[in-house]
C-alpha cells in the first residue's frame, strides 16, 4: 500500500486497493449481519401468531387428555375399592359366634415326604 501510494503520488483514497476495502470490509459485512437479524425478527412476528394459535389448541387438547386420564383412574380405584369390599363382605356377612369359633381352632400340620 505504501509502495502504490508513493509511486502514484496519490492519497490512499483513491487507490482502488482502499476503495475495494473499504467497500467491502467490516462495514458491508456489518450491514449484511443486520439486515439478516431485521429478517429474522420480521419472520419470528410473522410466526407469533401461529404459534400462539398452535399452544392454545395443545393446552386444550392437554386438557382434554387429563379429563380423560382422571375419569379412567377413577374408574380403576372405584373397582379396586369394589373387589376390597367383597373380599372383606364374608366377615361382615357371618355371625361373630362362627369367626370367634373359626379362629379358635387348632391346625394340624401333616409333612407328607415322598419316597
């Protein structure tokens, strides 16, 4: 750059070697960066709204698929309570005289060994 300046007599200016960097150096890749950031922010705006309209309707289909799984686990502890309640009925069912006599017995244990 010295040796073209000093052998044209000219200001560095208005060599093309300045005027090709200055053209395209930081600055022209500066406003390229922020052009390609004003585009991205004016495309996230423009999809804003849909994903608004998108998270509305997964927040309702979630709900909806809540109800649905608390009514199911209702349905499963209301049976699970219904088969405790029979097991347990046979005691309410018999007199208290036969239970006492019934768990008053002796047990005998015969170990069987086959030969």
């Amino acid at each position: 750059m010295q040796y073209t300046q000093a052998t044209l007599k000219a200001a560095a200016e208005f060599t093309t070697f300045f005027q090709y960097m200055y053209q395209n150096g930081p600055w022209s890749v500066f406003m390229g960066y922020v052009w390609t950031l004003d585009v991205y922010v004016d495309f996230a705006w423009a999809q804003f709204g849909t994903l608004s309209i998108i998270l509305i309707i997964l927040m309702a289909v979630e709900a909806a698929i809540q109800i649905v799984g608390t009514c199911y686990e209702s349905f499963i502890l209301n049976a699970a309570n219904v088969e405790a309640m029979r097991r347990c009925s046979v005691f309410l069912s018999l007199p208290s005289a036969t239970i006492r006599s019934v768990a008053s017995r002796q047990i005998q244990v015969v170990l069987s060994i086959a030969l």
